[in-house]
C-alpha cells in the first residue's frame, strides 16, 4: 500500500498553483542557462561557428545550474513538513494514526523526493539539446540525476531533522543552508589548512580523503571530470594530498563522487531516523520536546 | 474498558496530574471535567498516546497504553480541542487518507466512509474542500476522522468548544448516536449541563486530582451536605416559620415572597415527620419541595469556585 502521507501530499500539491510556478520557474532558469550559454559560446565567438564539442560545457552548465537550484529548492519545500504539520495543528492527528513516526517522516521525504524527480524530469528537453549532438552518453545523464537525486536526499533529510525541532520554516531552512554551506566550504578548509602550514604535502591521506568526501561540490565536480574525462579532481588529489602507493585510495580518489553519494544516502537516512524519533511522542526526545514547547498549553488545559 | 491508575504527569517542578485513579466501564459515556490548568487536556493525550506519563499506568482493555501505545492506537479514537485540516483536500479523500493511516485497505474505504459521513450528516458535503467547511462542519468530520478505525473507545477533547448552539447541538446529537453504538467515550467539556444530559458517569477533576466520579447523581447526593426544602403555604407565613424553628434538623430558614425555604441535615423520614407535625399544626400547604441541584453547583463546590 503507498504511503498515505505520500498519496495526499501528491494530491494536495499538484492541486495548489505554487508547485506549478516553481516547475516553471525551474525549467526558466536551465533554459535560460541554455540560452545564454549559446550566446556566448556560439554568437559572440570569433568565428560564429558552432563546434558540436563544446556541447559538453553546455551539458556542465546545465548540470551545475541544476545542482545549484535543487541545493537551494530542496530545503525550501521540505523544511516545512513537520513544523507545517505542527502550525495546521494536524500533527498530532496523525501520530495517533497507526503509522509509525518513521513513515511519517518517510512519506514527508519521498514527497520531496517526488517533486525534485519532478523537476529533473522536466528539464530533460533541455538537456536533450546536449545529447542531440552526442557529446555525452545517456548513461551519463542517469548518472547525473542519480547524484542529484542523492543530493537531495541529503538535504531533505537534513531538512525534515531540523523541521522537527524548530517550529518556524524560515530557521530551518536557513539551518540546512548553514549546513550546507559547513559541508562545501568547512571541509575544504580543513584539507587545505595541513597543506598550507606544512607546504610540502606530506599530509595523512586517509584523513584527507575523510575530509574531502563530505562536500557536495568535490562530489559533483569529481562526478563531471570523470564523465567528460579531464581527471583534474583525481590527478590533483593523488598528486598533493593522497599520494599513497594504496589502491584503494587510489580507486576511492577515482570514484570519489561514488563515495559521496554513499555519505549523502547514509546521512539522509540518519537524519530522516533521527527526526522519527523526534516526533515519536512517546520517546524521550519527543516528550521533552513537546513538554517543552506546549507546557504553557498543558497548564491552561 | 478504562483503567487509570496513579497517573502522574510532572513538567519540572510543576505537577500537571497528580496521582489519579479513574476507572471506566464498557459502553460508559463519562464526562472529564474540571477548571482550566486541571489537567484534562493532558490526561487525554496520555490517554491518546501523545505524551508519556511520569508514573502510573492508562490501561484499556488490559492493555498498557504507556508500554504499548502503537497496539492500542487501532483501539482508541482521538479528537483533540485543537485541530486544523489540509488545504486542497476534499471531504472523502481526507477521510481516505486516514483510513489508509489507520491501514484500512483501499477497497473497503468506500462503504466505511460513506456510513460516517452519514452519521456525522456530511454525506452532502463529501465533494467540498475540508478547508470549506464551517466549524462545525470541521468538528463533525474530525468525529468521523476519529471514529474510521472503529475504535471501542472514544476520547473527545473538547469536542463542542468554539461552537454556536446550533452546531452544539448537531453534535450533541452525533454523540447520541455513538452511545447507542455502544461506544465507550470520554468526554471533557464545559457545558455542564450536556454533560449531565448525556454522560452516564462524570469524573471532576482538579488540580490534577481526582475529585469526584460516578453518576451526575451519586455525585451531587454525596456531595451536597444540605438539603434545601421549600415550602409554600397559603395565606400567613408566621406559623409555619414559627413550627419550622422549633425543629432541630432545620439549620436555616429563609423567608422568600412566595414560600420559605430551609436547609435539611435529616433523613427522608425525619422530613417527612416534618411535612407530618406542619399537617397536624393545621397549616395550610400549597407546596413541600425538595429543590434539585445541578451540576454546576457540584462542579462549584468541588473545586472551590474555579470556572470550567
């Protein structure tokens, strides 16, 4: 049986206008992408030629805008789903449902899940431009929307966390950004920092490696060197800050964008497990929370 | 059906439920009340599975609701005093939504929901938006909500509150309905005089104690000390205020326009040696009355003058 909270968040959202606007909104923005990189790859070049090559900086634009607009579109529509449950007053409605917290949280997700595969889905006519000259495999698309599916699985379970402790959207999305922001830059700071003091590149490639795997923009862009082949990520990587005689860091720095997506289902999960035990009114975590926020409620009751 | 036993709830320092015992049996429709701050609210959602107590144990059918909430959730229909619905949701597809919580399988959603929302008299409104509805309409379709499981035991939170009396009254009815169903419901609310209408047993509450349970009339025998009798004769009254003093069970007498009225500490044989010597004193009587209490002046003494 599909997941109740799926099956009405998938009729309730497809009937309001607003998810409309942001398909629309969305589809906007990669074909303007699209566009500009024409004009300025193909209209303000020497030659005003085309060459079929370049086709492959468009595909890299389009994916970047792509990651970009899910990075910044999944917290805003799921960091919402508990504390909205909680303002429309129908969470406790549905915690004394014989669905358990878990699937709660589940349903929540997925539902995001649904709405950015909804998004992916409609911007394929304009990826399509890039395969209608061959420059990339199809293979490489899927990959594509598996690691950005990935993503947001990330970010939405991280979402749906911090939307079970906090009652207002807004501080949960900006919590997420924060988060994400850490996992971008903090984790480059920390590889970069025993390069700077020691200068000579004799860093622990294990640590290096653990570091570097958390951050969604080493994933992503390890995940575009080895589709169209340049190897910066890897070559670098191995050169100054693994170089090892080890093979498996040498396929871990390969394939580092494997491993991220790894670190983004293993976080999602744990995030959405430890947001159900949030909810859970008869945990501990849920009790005290609750006690907590509606002990002024209690009393007048 | 219902068993509380010793049931504490602390916030802190500040004690919500304090040791309370209450029992209620198969069918019963028992009234929860109390003054605001009593603990009622809390009570229910730990009754409900919503909140954990600190001590004490909510047993219905035998069965822990603190140690097993989740198997005891198909057993208990809740409706909170607070509630809001989806937008962009129709009638039937919120009562389908949780019918598919409440894992009813999808092909006998259909008869359930429509028996409801007849019940509830919203069979005409099953294609409007929930968020259309007015607020009695609302309270209605939480009832069904909570009744799509068909729970043997009912917890209403409030269910008329905020209601005109027209919308009260169409619940009221509902509820008439689930009692001959044979329902088991507890109901807080702060129309007294419903619930001493409808509920077969009250429980009064205050400060997170018990302060009374049974029927509203177990209750006000037990708890009304006095008995105040009026008398009505016709013509003079000095006589009869005259026999009346000179009896030693008759605390107060109060002149009235009409009648004179007295405070009564005897049995109904010592009253009726009353009503006897007033006969024999030759005084003519129009009317010897018992005046009946009500619950809200019950609910008054007992918690010492607290509103609902």
């Amino acid at each position: 049986m599909m997941n109740p909270v799926l099956r009405r968040e998938a009729i309730t959202s497809l009937r309001g206008w607003k998810n409309y606007a942001v398909v629309t909104f969305y589809i906007l923005m990669m074909a303007m992408g699209a566009g500009l990189f024409f004009y300025g790859s193909v209209f303000q070049s020497y030659r005003y030629s085309f060459d079929p090559q370049s086709m492959v900086y468009l595909y890299i634009t389009l994916a970047a805008i792509q990651m970009a607009l899910i990075v910044l579109s999944v917290p805003a529509l799921t960091a919402g789903s508990i504390s909205g449950e909680r303002e429309r007053q129908t969470l406790d409605l549905l915690l004394v449902t014989k669905l358990s917290p878990l699937s709660i949280v589940v349903g929540k997700l997925l539902s995001s899940m649904a709405f950015v595969l909804l998004l992916i889905v409609s911007t394929l006519p304009v990826f399509s431009i890039v395969f209608y000259f061959g420059s990339l495999g199809i293979d490489s698309l899927l990959t594509l929307i598996c690691f950005t599916l990935t993503t947001a699985f990330m970010l939405g379970g991280i979402s749906v966390f911090f939307s079970c402790i906090y009652r207002k959207t807004v501080v949960s999305i900006m919590l997420v950004y924060i988060v994400t922001g850490v996992l971008c830059f903090g984790t480059l700071i920390l590889v970069l920092m025993p390069l700077m003091v020691r200068g000579d590149g004799q860093v622990n490639a294990v640590a290096t490696l653990l570091k570097i795997i958390p951050n969604p923009g080493v994933g992503f862009f390890s995940l575009i060197d080895n589709q169209i082949g340049t190897n910066i990520l890897n070559r670098g990587l191995y050169l100054y800050a693994i170089s090892s005689n080890n093979s498996f860091l040498y396929w871990a720095v390969s394939n580092l964008w494997l491993l991220h997506m790894a670190f983004q289902l293993v976080v999602g999960f744990v995030f959405a497990a430890l947001a159900a035990a949030l909810i859970n009114p008869m945990g501990e975590h849920g009790s005290k929370q609750k006690s907590a926020k509606t002990k002024k409620k209690k009393s007048e009751a | 059906m219902l068993e509380i036993k010793d049931l504490v709830k602390k916030y802190g320092k500040f004690t919500a439920v304090d040791h309370l015992t209450v029992s209620v049996e198969k069918g019963a429709i028992c009234g929860f009340v109390g003054p605001n701050g009593a603990g009622k609210t809390t009570t229910m959602r730990i009754m409900a599975g919503l909140l954990s107590a600190t001590s004490g144990n909510v047993r219905i059918d035998e069965v822990d609701v603190i140690q097993n909430p989740r198997a005891l959730r198909e057993k208990i229909g809740y409706m909170p005093d607070f509630f809001g619905v989806y937008d962009n949701l129709k009638v039937t597809e919120y009562m389908d939504f949780y019918a598919g919580a409440y894992g009813i399988a999808y092909k006998e959603r259909k008869p359930i929901i429509d028996n409801l929302l007849e019940i509830v008299d919203l069979a005409h409104k099953k294609d409007s938006y929930v968020d259309s509805l007015s607020r009695g309409m609302k309270q209605r379709l939480c009832l069904a909500r909570s009744l799509v499981h068909d729970p043997e035991l009912l917890i209403l939170d409030e269910p008329a509150s905020g209601l005109d009396p027209r919308a009260r009254i169409e619940v009221k009815e509902v509820l008439k309905q689930l009692k001959e169903l044979g329902k088991t419901i507890m109901i807080s609310s702060h129309i007294l005089p419903e619930l001493a209408e409808m509920c077969t047993e009250i429980c009064i509450i205050n400060q997170g104690k018990l302060a009374a349970q049974g029927s509203v009339q177990e209750i006000m025998q037990r708890l009304s000390h006095k008995r105040i009798i009026h008398v009505q004769p016709l013509g003079e009254k000095e006589a009869l205020l005259r026999v009346l003093k000179e009896q030693p069970l008759v605390r107060i007498v109060s002149e009235n326009t009409k009648d004179v009225a007295f405070d009564f500490t005897g049995t109904d044989e010592e009253l009726a040696n009353i009503l006897k010597q007033l006969v024999l004193a030759e005084i003519p009587l129009l009317s010897f009355r018992e005046k009946e209490g009500n619950l809200e002046e019950v609910f008054m003494q007992v918690t010492g003058g607290q509103s609902v």
